[in-house]
C-alpha cells in the first residue's frame, strides 16, 4: 500500500473510532422533543349519513 492511501486509511478510522461515537452521545444528551400540533378534524373523513327516499 503507498504512503496516501495508508494516511487516507488513517484518518477515516479515527473518524470512525472517535468522531461517530461523540456525535451519538451529544446527540443523547439534549433530547428535542417538539410539541405536535392538533389540527382537530383536519385531514379526517367525515362520513355523513344518506338520506332515506320515501
């Protein structure tokens, strides 16, 4: 293996190994929770009843 290719190698195991796992804990950390918005009968299908023919 040439001289780039090893330091290339190098570097993308030390994102792996240190950078990855840091992001999964700091993302742990600080849960987002966003409030859901009620929009009541909206999007529902209202089903009305037939009138009956005499």
């Amino acid at each position: 293996m040439s001289t780039p290719l090893i330091a290339l190698a190098a570097i993308l195991a030390f994102f792996a190994v240190v950078i990855i796992p840091f992001m999964f804990m700091k993302s742990g950390q600080q849960p987002t929770v966003e409030p859901q918005h009620d929009h009541g009968d909206h999007g529902k299908r209202v089903t009305r009843k037939k009138k009956k023919k005499r």
